[in-house]
C-alpha cells in the first residue's frame, strides 16, 4: 500500500503515490586537442524522489504546511520506503471533487540550517 507520511506528526498525507527515483552528477567534460575527451565528476550524486500525489483540501494545506517547516517525509511505495524533505512543490492542480494532483520533489539526503 502505498503512502505519503510526515515522520513528525505521523500524519499520512496521502495514499495516492506515483514515485521516480532521480539524481544529478556533478561533472565537467574537457577535450584534448587531438579530441581526446576528459571526465572528472565531483562529490557524490545528488538523489531525488519525484513523486505525482493527489490530494484532498487537507493533503493540500499539509504539504504546503511541510514545504514551509520541512519535516521529514515518508513515501512507501512498491520499491521500497524512502525518506526525505520537499525541496519543490508544484502548482496544484484541481482535479474534481475538491481533489488535487500536484508534483512534490523530495531530496533524499539534506540537512536543515536556521537562517
């Protein structure tokens, strides 16, 4: 069964989950005069879950409420359980009968500072 949990509070979000794993290198590319190309990647990939939720009036008003205070959340879908904080939260988009579909990025590994 799938869902999406705030850790914090336990509140499931939503049980509908449509879930892609992502991640970004860091790395330039260098060409040799004789054409000879050279790689050099930096750090560690970067790991995003791209989820597609939808949402009823009270999913909505959590997760803007999660990308504001960025708690921990759990997503458990079929591949696996996976944990981690908003990062982008798209438009949403009305659906009918006061349901949402909405686009949410998770970063996998993250830490959060006080400004």
């Amino acid at each position: 069964m799938s869902y999406l949990k705030n850790t914090e509070t336990s509140e499931i979000i939503t049980r509908f989950v449509s879930f892609r794993k992502t991640q970004e290198i860091i790395r330039t590319v260098q060409t040799a005069l004789d054409g000879t190309e050279y790689l050099t990647r930096f750090g560690s990939p970067t790991v995003h879950f791209e989820l597609t939720l939808y949402v009823n009036e009270a999913g909505k008003a959590t997760l803007m409420a999660a990308e504001d205070s960025v708690p921990l959340l759990e997503c458990s879908v079929r591949q696996g359980v996976f944990t981690g904080r908003i990062v982008e939260l798209g438009s949403f988009d009305y659906q009918a009968a006061s349901w949402y579909k909405v686009t949410a990025t998770l970063a996998a590994v993250s830490e959060v500072s006080d400004p």
